[in-house]
C-alpha cells in the first residue's frame, strides 16, 4: 500500500521594525500550520516500552501548530552585537488513530518544544577575528506521540571561535559547555 499524500498549509503574520537608531532588529510573527495525512517515523513498543519494530512509517495523522516568535538583534557598536530570541509553540495530533487500541488524538505533536530560547554575543576586535558565546534553551518535549516519554527543559550554551575574510571564514565550535 501507499501513503496519503502529505499536505500541509501554513500561515503566517509578522513584521519587522528598525529600531535605536538603526543599530536594532526587532522581528515578530504568528503562525497556524494544519497538516494532513502527516508522515512521521514510529517504533511499536510493549507495555514495558521494549521496541516490537523497526523504523514504521505512519501517515493517518492530522496535526494542528500554533505558536509566536520574537527577535531580537543589536549592533551595539562596531565590534559588538547581541541577539535574542524566543519562540511558543502550540502543536497537537487533531486526529491520530495509531492502531485499534491506541488513540493518540489531542496529544502534543512528537518532537516539538513547548518553546525555545536563544541569547547570543560577538565580539569582533579586528582583523576578522570573532568569538561568540551563546545560551540555549528548548521547553520539555514529548518523545512519542502517546507521550509516555519526554526530554524535560535543556539549556545548553555553545562558544565559537573564528575568522572571517571577505571570501572565507574559519570557526571552532565547541557545543554544549554546559
């Protein structure tokens, strides 16, 4: 047998405006997404969460994401900037028959934060050198659509090191320091 064909429709309002000066960002949106005959991978488990399966490829789902986001970026002076930004997230199986026992409908959507979060800062001395330091954070997050299992709340920071040409850049990462 085949799939549905996965629809989704997206819809988005926002806007963005200069501010302090010109040296600020400020960006916000709103968004709806609906989608359809949804395709996402899934393992059978028992009652013991012990796997029954290999990857299984459903596509009987609908789903419903609502949510907002806000940035925010500053220049605030030549060899600084900082930026920030927040997103919420609202996203929820409208219908999701997984099997004959199992009824997932109305639980969070697998592997969506409720939010996340990120603070970051650079500082540019010169001759194309760079380092920026930046936080993390992603809201608790269901790891099955059942959502017996979740990844709670994580903040996470990250620094870079780098140079920068007008063809060319070079970085080091180092990725969870926390």
């Amino acid at each position: 047998g085949g799939f549905g064909a996965e629809t989704l429709w997206s819809h988005e309002i926002g806007g963005k405006w200069q501010v302090l000066d010109g040296r600020g960002l400020l960006s916000a949106a709103l968004f709806w997404i609906d989608a359809d005959h949804w395709q996402e991978y899934n393992v059978l488990t028992d009652a013991s969460g012990r796997a029954l399966s290999t990857n299984l490829i459903t596509s009987d789902a609908t789903l419903r994401s609502r949510g907002g986001e806000v940035e925010f970026t500053w220049r605030a002076s030549d060899a600084w900037d900082v930026a920030a930004s927040l997103g919420v997230v609202d996203s929820k199986y409208r219908t999701y028959r997984f099997t004959a026992q199992q009824d997932f409908s109305g639980n969070r959507t697998k592997l969506v934060p409720r939010y996340d979060a990120a603070l970051s800062a650079s500082w540019r001395p010169g001759s194309g050198l760079f380092v920026r330091g930046e936080l993390e954070a992603l809201g608790r997050t269901p790891l099955d659509p059942g959502n017996t299992v979740f990844q709670e709340s994580v903040v996470l920071g990250n620094l870079q090191v780098g140079w920068e040409g007008d063809r060319w850049s070079a970085r080091m990462f180092v990725d969870n320091v926390t």
